[in-house]
C-alpha cells in the first residue's frame, strides 16, 4: 500500500444504530455526516456498499499538491463506515463490487494529464495499482470483485484511447487493446464459476451491447458494423460507414450498405461539423468509385476537397479527372 495513503476500518458491528442515518446516498451523491464527507458516489449492484470519493474538504478550492483527497466505503443498510482512505490527490471516480471491493481513479496534481486507478478492500487496505499517461475517461469494478476495466481518453502518449481489464487478484494487466468500439456507458463482466473472466461486454446507449473475449479480442465485431450504420447520430454513422467500407473487401451489397448510410447520415449532418462532413463526402466518394459510378465519385471527392483540402482524396480526384477527360475524348 502507498505511504501516501491512510486507512481507517469502521467499527465492526453490522446493526444500523438508532436515529438519524449518519451515511445518505442518493443521485449518485454520497454524505457521511460524522466524516464531514460529501462527493460523487457509485452503489454496488447488490445495493449493500455505496463507495464515494471526493478531493477537498466541504466548502473549499483544491489545493495543488495537498492530499486532500478521501474515499469512502460505506455498509449502507447498516449505515456504518467500512473504510476511510485518506492521502489521496484529485480522487475523480469510484466503483465498488459486492464484496465491498472498490477502485478509485486519482487523478495526480504532477505535470501534464496522469491517472492513477487504486483497488483496495472492503477494509482499505491496497489490492492493486495502475498508474496512466493520460485521463482515466471511465472505469467500473465486476460484482466479485476479481476484474476492473479502464478506459482512457486520448493521449499523445502510449496509455491514451486504451480498454484494459485489469486483474486484481493476479495484480496484472489482463488485456490491453485500443477499442474498436470507442468509450463505453457501461459495462457487464460475465464471469465463470471458477473465477475467469469468460468475456466483457461494453454497453452503448443508442448502439447496443458487444463483446470482448478474456484476451482482448473483439467478439462482435460485425454486429457493432452494423449497428454503426443503422442506430446512433449521423456522425457515429458516417464513422460506421468508413469501418464497413474497410471490411467490404470489394463486396458490392457491403459497399451499397455503407454508401446509404453515409448519405443519410450526411444529410443529417450539422453544417458546423465540417470534419464530420469532410470525411462522410471522402467515404461516399470510396463508395461511389468502388461501384463504378466515377462522376459521382469525383463530386463527393471535390466536395471534400473544399472542405478539408487534408483529407485525403487529392490524388483520388486527379485520377479520376483524368480517367474521365480521357473517356470522354476517345471515340465510340
């Protein structure tokens, strides 16, 4: 455990006592009274363990370099603390099992962006640590408590756009890939009864649930394809229509597909996402090449010329320009 870091055990009775409750949590917020505590909160599914960090006392600014920051674990039916972690820095997000295992995400004061992801016991006591180059975007704790993911957001540095499960009873790295599926709501883990982790499942909102095996691998790679190009906001779908005119592989009914997403979606589009635009009219372009529609192409290819001159389709509608000037010029 880091010498930085303090622990206090709760007093060990399980009975609520009488009166008013000492520990309130409600919308994701979590108050204990006798700690002067109050911060963001995450309740375990089994409803027993609420964990709640913050990173300055009540009423007042951070302080750069103080480690002011705590997290608590809170018995929540019997409205008793089972744990007090003090000496944190900026402590910015919590998730607790239902063995009372919880994980918090400090984000350090040190230079440039950092995270620090910290497991500990329902007594406090240190089970694990992983520390990042870059923000830890979301994270969450499986019900045994065993696995954590992370996700991290962008970065120039290695950690960044990062999905890793963390294993905490091997204290290791359990996979580590860049998503296919991006940031995530939520997450389910399916665990088997030996303890292994059978597959991670990330949850989107408008897209649907899909699957990563223990090793990283992207189980539902096609169905996301096609729920990229069906469900979500018109630049989820132009995204979509790009990844499955990488997967077509010259199929025609793959192209077709993409090719009436991105159109729907460009027409859809916001006209203050210029980005957004620019690479839809690139991939209508591909698309419209790839089915031999060559005029069509060199519009769209012009459109994002006009745009973005960086996207990347200069030489596409040069060939095409002069493809089309030399059939024009040759005879019947």
């Amino acid at each position: 455990m880091s010498s930085k870091s303090k622990v206090r055990s709760g007093p060990a009775s399980p009975s609520r006592r009488s009166g008013p409750r000492d520990a309130s949590y409600s919308d994701n917020f979590l108050t204990v009274d006798s700690l002067n505590f109050m911060g963001q909160g995450r309740q375990s599914r089994n409803k027993r363990w609420v964990v709640g960090c913050m990173d300055r006392p009540p009423l007042s600014n951070p302080r750069r370099g103080q480690l002011d920051g705590r997290a608590v674990l809170v018995d929540y039916p019997a409205d008793r603390v089972g744990a007090l972690v003090t000496g944190l820095s900026r402590p910015m997000e919590c998730a607790v099992s239902d063995e009372g295992i919880f994980v918090v995400d400090d984000s350090t004061w040190e230079s440039g962006i950092s995270g620090d992801v910290r497991v500990f016991d329902a007594a406090g006591r240190e089970l694990f640590r992983r520390q990042y180059e870059a923000n830890v975007y979301n994270l969450d704790i499986s019900k045994c408590g065993r696995y954590v993911v992370v996700q991290t957001a962008n970065s120039s540095h290695a950690d960044g756009d990062l999905l890793e499960v963390l294993n905490v009873d091997g204290g290791a790295i359990l996979f580590s890939t860049s998503p296919d599926t991006g940031w995530a709501d939520s997450y389910a883990f399916a665990v088997s009864d030996d303890g292994s982790l059978k597959h991670l499942t990330v949850v989107h909102k408008t897209l649907g649930r899909f699957r990563y095996g223990p090793t990283g691998e992207f189980l539902d790679s096609e169905s996301f394809c096609g729920a990229r190009l069906e469900k979500g906001g018109p630049e989820s779908r132009i995204l979509g229509a790009r990844a499955a005119m990488d997967a077509a592989g010259g199929n025609q009914q793959k192209i077709e597909e993409a090719l009436l997403a991105v159109g729907g979606a460009l027409q859809q589009l916001s006209s203050n996402v210029g980005d957004y635009q620019a690479l839809g009219l690139r991939v209508q372009g591909e698309a419209l090449e790839a089915l031999g529609r060559s005029a069509e192409a060199l519009a769209s290819y012009d459109a994002a010329l006009a745009l973005n001159p960086k996207i990347g389709v200069a030489r596409k509608a040069t060939a095409l320009r002069k493809k089309l000037g030399q059939a024009q010029s040759s005879p019947d």
